[in-house]
C-alpha cells in the first residue's frame, strides 16, 4: 500500500525511521487506519454500497516500509499492512495513495491453525 504520496516530507521520513527503529509510530498507524477507512468508503460510494455507520479498522501493524520510485526524482512511502475489519470484504478492494495502479489491494490472511 502507498501511504503517502509526493516527495517525502520530512514529518514522514522522521516517523519512518522512528518505526523503522522498533518504536511503532502512532501518527504513521493513525494516518494509514484513516486512508483504509476512507478508501472503504469511497469504494463503496462508487460501486452504490451502504456502509455500516461503524465500520471500524483495527489492529494495523506496517512492516517492509521502503520508498517506491513512481516517477524520476519522485517516491512515496510504501508499507505492507495487516489490519483487522469488523466486517467482511467481498470482492476486489484497494486502499491508499495509487491504488488505481494496482496498489493497496486488499487480501484475506487466513490464519494457519497448527497441526496437533
């Protein structure tokens, strides 16, 4: 998922190498729960979906954080991120910055039930 877009700012490359560092940052978990939630919505707009009025996004963990070359002299910050939703996705789902590109889409993770 991209999670922010133009160059970066310098707010981002702090927070970057804040959680790169083992400090999970609240501002880059916040800021990347808010662009799931509104992308939820925005989808749903355009496909004519309701939307429960409390549709929340929990448990978001970022790991591989790395800049993502889009243009020459230009990248954005990308992640891959594990989330939990109190409600079931059906069908094909993006999130974030490019997701129009292919970026920020929305997978289950199945949970391996270890053999006895």
């Amino acid at each position: 998922m991209i999670i922010q877009r133009y160059h970066y700012e310098s707010l981002f490359k702090n927070e970057e190498a804040a959680h790169r560092s083992g400090n999970p940052s609240p501002f880059l978990v916040s800021h990347v729960k808010q662009l799931i939630e509104r992308d939820i919505l925005r989808q749903a707009e355009l496909m004519l979906l309701d939307v429960p009025d409390d549709l929340e996004v929990s448990k978001v963990t970022l790991t591989d954080l790395k800049p993502h070359k889009v243009v020459e002299n230009r990248s954005n910050l990308s992640a891959r991120i594990v989330f939990k939703l109190n409600y079931a996705l059906k069908g094909p789902w993006s999130v974030g910055h490019l997701a129009s590109r292919g970026f920020g889409v929305i997978t289950k993770n199945i949970p391996v039930i270890a053999s006895a």
